[in-house]
C-alpha cells in the first residue's frame, strides 16, 4: 500500500499544517503508519460492515458519495489489498459505476457506530454488470441472505487511514438493541405476565 499522506497532504494541504505547526509531526507520522498490507484487525474490521461509503469522481471534476450496504460480510476481502463486493438493484442511474469509467479513483468511508471507530480507504474501483463479470468471482463474493446480484465490483486498495472517535455518535444495530432487549427487558416482561397471572387467580379466588 502507499502512503496516505503523500497522497491527500497536496502542496496547500501541507501548507495549511505548516501554518498550524502540524505539518513536521504529520511528516513523521505517516511514513511510520503506513502498511505493507491489511493485518488481521484491518480484515476483521472490513468484513464485519454492514456498509459503507463511497466516493468516486465524475469527469468533470465533481466528488460524488454514495451509500452501499448488505448483509454483515458482502465486502470481502478477496487478495492481499483487494476487496469485492456485490452491487444490488438500486435506482439504476449508475453514477458511480459511470464515473468509474474515466476515473477509477474512489474514497471509501467504513464506519463502526458501535464502537466508534472509522477507516478511511483509498483504491481503484472496478465495476462490472453481473453478466459480464467473471462467474468464479461473482460466486467468490456471494453472501447468504442477499438482494439480487446486478454488477460485480472490485478496489484495489491504495492506502488507508484510521480517526479517531471523537464526535462519532454511538448507534447501535437492530440486532445489538435486539440482544440486550432479549437479555434484559424479555425475562421482565414474562416475569411481570405470571405475576399478573397470580394476581388474576387471587382476585378469583
Ligand atoms: C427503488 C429505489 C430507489 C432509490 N432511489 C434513490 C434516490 O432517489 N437517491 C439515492 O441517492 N439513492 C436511491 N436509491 C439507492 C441507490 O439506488 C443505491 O444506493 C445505488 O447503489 C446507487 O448507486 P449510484 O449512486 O452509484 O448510481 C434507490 C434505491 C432503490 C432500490
């Protein structure tokens, strides 16, 4: 992978640090920060996310974000920097698809609102209508309980960068609420239904 500050800290990016007095600490720390290729906590990470964000950049010029998502593990990790996903029917304008066409640069935001964390990712997309992808990678990055499969993608990754936490909001899942719901309010609740039980038969009695 490169190194993620030499690409985003551009000449007015190191400027304003220098203005700041950040830029000499910034300089030591990227080349220090910088991996080979994901290590487990990275892998684990990608391939428990529900979605993600990600922007790609039209001919023009323009930045563009979009929102993909699928059930927990539909971005694999599928080689040494590369991953996969499978794109589903959505509102067929093909945006990012199309600008991936003459610039297949993209930024991906991955987020954990549990634990409040956030990788930021720079790769290379490519994306594929289903019927002309390569039918041993479409199969590759299948994930049970998923939408209709409409185009394959692909990024080889470039660099990533952690933040940290701080203003991240804590959210919690559907499923995490679920559990302690399960755990917590269900005993309660069937408890407080036999107790009613009691007292109904004590009126009666
Ligand atoms: C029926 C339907 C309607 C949608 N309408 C919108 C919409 O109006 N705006 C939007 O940002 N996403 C919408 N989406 C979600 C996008 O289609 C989806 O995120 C898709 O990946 C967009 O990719 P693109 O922006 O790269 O073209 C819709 C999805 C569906 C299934």
């Amino acid at each position: 992978m490169e190194n993620y500050a030499d690409i985003l800290f551009i000449n007015e990016v190191r400027a304003l640090q220098e203005l700041d007095g950040t830029a000499e600490k910034y300089q030591q720390f990227y080349p220090e920060r910088t991996k080979e290729s994901l290590d487990d906590a990275d892998k684990h990470f990608i391939e428990s996310r529900e979605s993600f964000y990600i922007a790609s950049v039209s001919s023009t010029g323009w930045p563009y974000v979009q929102h993909r998502g699928g059930p927990k593990g539909f971005l694999k990790l599928i080689a040494n920097n590369k991953l996969g996903f499978i794109d589903y029917p959505g509102n067929r304008q093909f945006i990012t698809m199309g600008h991936s066409e003459s610039d297949d640069r993209v930024a991906l935001f991955l987020m954990d609102y549990e634990r409040r964390a956030r990788m930021k990712l720079l790769g290379k997309l490519t994306m594929q209508h289903a019927k002309d992808a390569d039918a041993e990678l479409r199969d590759q990055l299948m994930t049970p309980g998923q939408p209709r499969v409409d185009r394959v993608a692909t990024i080889d990754i470039v660099a990533i960068d952690w933040n940290c936490p701080k203003y991240i909001p804590t959210l919690y899942s559907e499923d995490a609420i679920k559990k302690v719901v399960d755990a917590t309010v269900k005993p309660l609740i069937e408890e407080n239904e036999l107790l009613k039980a009691e007292l109904a038969k004590h009126k009666n009695a």
